[in-house]
C-alpha cells in the first residue's frame, strides 16, 4: 500500500470556526476537509505537511514531541484564538525527514520549539477532529524556486510506502476577495485556470 501526496486547501484564517455571511461560505471546501482521510487507501499512521505560511532560509522541520499553535492570522473573533488542535509531533518522523533529504543534498535543520501554523492546524482539525495521527510540519525554502522543492518532494517519496501521508496545505492562489466571490485579480484567475488544466492532464501531458 502507498499512500498518495496530496494537496488540501486551508481557507482563509480560522474561517471554518466563525461566522460568515452568506452562512454556507466554506461549507464545500470543509466538508472535503471533514472527509479527504477516509478515502485514502488506509488511515495513516502519521502525516508531514508542508503550509504555505512558514518559508525558512534553510529548509525545517517541527521537532517538538508537543507542538503548540502559531495563531498566524489577525483581525478575526477572539474565539478563533482559543482553537486547540492536540496531535503531537513526532522527533522520530523529523529525524527520518531529515535523513532523506540530507541524502538528497538538501540541507535541512530540525526546530525544537516551532509549533503548528494555522495551515495545518485549521484544515486538520476538521480532518482529524481527535488529533490522533503524529504530525510534523515542513517548511518552504525562502527562494520559493519551484524545482528545488520538487527535489523535496522526489527525496520524501519513500515516506509514502511507510503508511506517512505527505500534505501539502496552501491554496492556488491568495486573494480573499477571490474566494468570497467579491472580485478576481487577472492574474489569479489566469494562474488558477492553467493549475486547473494542468493537473487534469495524464502527466505525460504535462508541461
């Protein structure tokens, strides 16, 4: 069995957690949250997310056997600052993680002390309600260069036939007005029509 690598969106701030107008705002994409894990091929047994919201000089790992919460978003409810999300990490998933992209040339560091950002606690906590799947988070590379961090993903790839499930959690695009219906800059809608008909094409297809 090997578990696929997928990619989840994370909505806007804490949005699944308060109040919208029109009501039904988010429903479509939690209700995908609420279900992705129960149609992998098996539940897995811990998972590595990779959030658009932490960028490191050097790629970084979460080493905390007990991350906290990075409430990385501002201006909404305060109850939204008061979420708990209690999957722990794992050192033991780090130190693998860093093991295979160290033999990759990837260097990469461990932080003891970084937690969990909002893109990965906010559309985990609806998928893993219980937080029950140890979890590590990976940072981007700062340069944003799109073929080092497909190296990345070619180096984790064993990960897969170990029953982890690697995550990538952000959205095609970061315009709110966008997402609420409100208006749509050209270049986002350009770039998201492209992703779109990207990733329908076989990957012999790709370009």
């Amino acid at each position: 069995m090997v578990q696929p690598s997928i990619f989840i969106p994370h909505g806007g701030g804490p949005c699944f957690f308060m109040d919208w107008d029109p009501p039904n705002t988010w429903n479509s994409m939690a209700n995908f949250l609420r279900g992705f894990i129960n149609n992998l091929p098996q539940r897995p047994d811990r998972m590595v997310v990779v959030s658009a919201h932490w960028e490191c000089r050097e790629v970084t790992l979460t080493a905390s056997e007990f991350p906290g919460l990075i409430f990385d978003y501002y201006g909404f409810p305060e109850h939204t600052y008061q979420l708990s999300w209690p999957a722990p990490g794992s050192l033991d998933l780090a130190q693998r993680v860093s093991k295979l992209l160290t033999n990759a040339n990837i260097p990469c560091q461990l932080d003891h002390d970084h937690g969990f950002d909002h893109g990965v606690f906010i559309p985990l906590k609806l998928a893993v309600p219980e937080g029950n799947i140890p979890t590590v988070q990976l940072s981007l590379h700062d340069l944003l260069d799109p073929g080092f961090h497909i190296r990345i993903g070619e180096a984790l790839s064993p990960l897969r036939e170990e029953n982890v499930l690697i995550i990538g959690s952000g959205m095609s695009f970061h315009d709110i007005s966008a997402l609420m219906g409100r208006s749509q800059n050209d270049a986002s809608k350009l770039f998201d029509d492209w992703l779109l008909s990207v990733v329908r094409q076989s990957p012999s297809e790709r370009t």
